[in-house]
C-alpha cells in the first residue's frame, strides 16, 4: 500500500537565483534541469532533488572550509617569512 501525500513538497528556492561555474543555482543548488521541471515532477522525484541538493550544499561548505583552511596556512607561513 503507498502512502498518500498530503501537503504538496515546497519548491527549495531561496530567490537568490545565480548560477554557479558548475551550474548548479547558488541559492538551492538545483541544476537547470531540475529548476524548470520541478512543477511537473512527482513528490517522491522532488525528495529526490531536494537530497541531491543538501549533497551538493554539504561538498560546497567542505570545499570553501578546505580552501578557507589552505588560505589562513599560506597566510600564517607569509607573515613567518623575514
């Protein structure tokens, strides 16, 4: 038996609507595909866009703490150098 839905899935933007160098829209990290489509996609295929989004998010936060840490490395060895 498949459960009913009952509240429609809001869409996951955030109305900040820029595309990053990847494609993916800065402010819910949908791709184009998936920003046109979304009203005609079932409940069960926007759970699926929304994950693939907070996936997205989570690489993007991993990435710029990564170059965030690198940056403050470079820093620290420049203000050694004499």
């Amino acid at each position: 038996m498949e459960q009913i839905e009952i509240f429609e899935i809001p869409s996951p933007c955030k109305g900040i609507c820029q595309v990053n160098n990847r494609g993916y829209c800065k402010g819910c990290y949908r791709n184009r595909e998936e920003r046109f489509a979304w009203n005609n996609l079932s409940n069960a295929q926007k759970r699926k866009v929304i994950a693939l989004c907070q996936q997205r998010y989570k690489r993007y936060i991993a990435n710029k703490n990564k170059q965030d840490e690198q940056s403050s490395q470079q820093n620290d060895q420049q203000s050694l150098d004499f």
